[in-house]
C-alpha cells in the first residue's frame, strides 16, 4: 500500500497535460481511461459511487473503473467514504492552499435524498488513540436531513 502524497492543485484550471502529471506525481500511468475516469471525480461537487460513474462514462466498462478507483486509493490520489445504505463512495483528494494538505474533513449523508456532501471548514474533532495504534486513514460521517430536503 503506498501512503498518500500531498499535492496542491488547482482542478478547475488543469488542462490533459496536468491531468498526466497529476497521475505521475502519484506514481500512476496515465492512460486513456484513468484520464476519463480523473476528469469526472474532478467534476463531480461531491463525493461518488462506482455506479455513478459507470452510468456518466458509459464507455468504460465497470471492472475498469472498479481497477482504476483501486489505483487510485493505493496511490493517494481519491479517498473512500462508506455513506450507510449509499455503499463506498469516491472523492479526489484536495487541497485548499499552496503545498502539502491534509485533507481531513467530515462528511454529511443525507438520510432522504441519499446524497453524501463533503463539509468543509468543519473541524473534525481531534481524537486520543491508545499508545502503539498508528492511524492511516478515517472517515467522520454524519447522518442527517440536507437544507434542500429539509425545505
């Protein structure tokens, strides 16, 4: 398992040649579907299923995008969020300022309209492991009803 490089990048500008370098900086090979399938996690405002994304690239069969979602966990490039009854859901790790981040942020599930939003600006609480436990990755969730549903 590689651990996760921390990057600073701006999405909204990258062109295919980022795109490329993005992939290389994470130590993946870029290739014609990996590309597709970075473009849409970067397109996407929120956190996404495999299944979303094989419904919007409908060129791409799912065992591929089940092996690149894989390439790209191991790789430190997208993280995994286990939404309740949504299943595994995907997001790209992001960065907010200049240099290495640490993109720890909370998630909240929608109980009624079963979207899954990322929460940022709210602090996940900082939390006492026993001595010995070194913490790779987690995943804070909240349950609740969205202000769209709530309306």
């Amino acid at each position: 398992m590689h651990l996760r490089i921390e990057f600073s990048y701006n999405f909204a500008i990258m062109n295919n040649n980022d795109l490329e370098q993005l992939l290389q900086d994470h130590g993946i090979k870029a290739t014609a579907n990996r590309l597709i399938i970075l473009k849409a996690l970067m397109n996407s405002s929120r956190p996404i299923t495999m299944q979303d994304l094989t419904d919007e690239i409908e060129s791409i069969d799912k065992s591929n995008v089940f092996r690149t979602l894989s390439t790209f966990r191991e790789h430190g490039l997208v993280h995994v969020i286990e939404a309740c009854d949504e299943g595994v859901m995907y997001e790209l790790y992001r960065s907010d300022s200049n240099g290495p981040h640490n993109d720890i942020h909370p998630h909240f599930h929608c109980v009624v309209c079963h979207k899954v939003f990322c929460l940022k600006g709210v602090t996940v609480p900082k939390l006492n492991y026993p001595e010995g436990f070194d913490i790779l990755e987690g995943s804070f969730l909240v349950n609740g009803i969205c202000p769209e549903c709530k309306a």
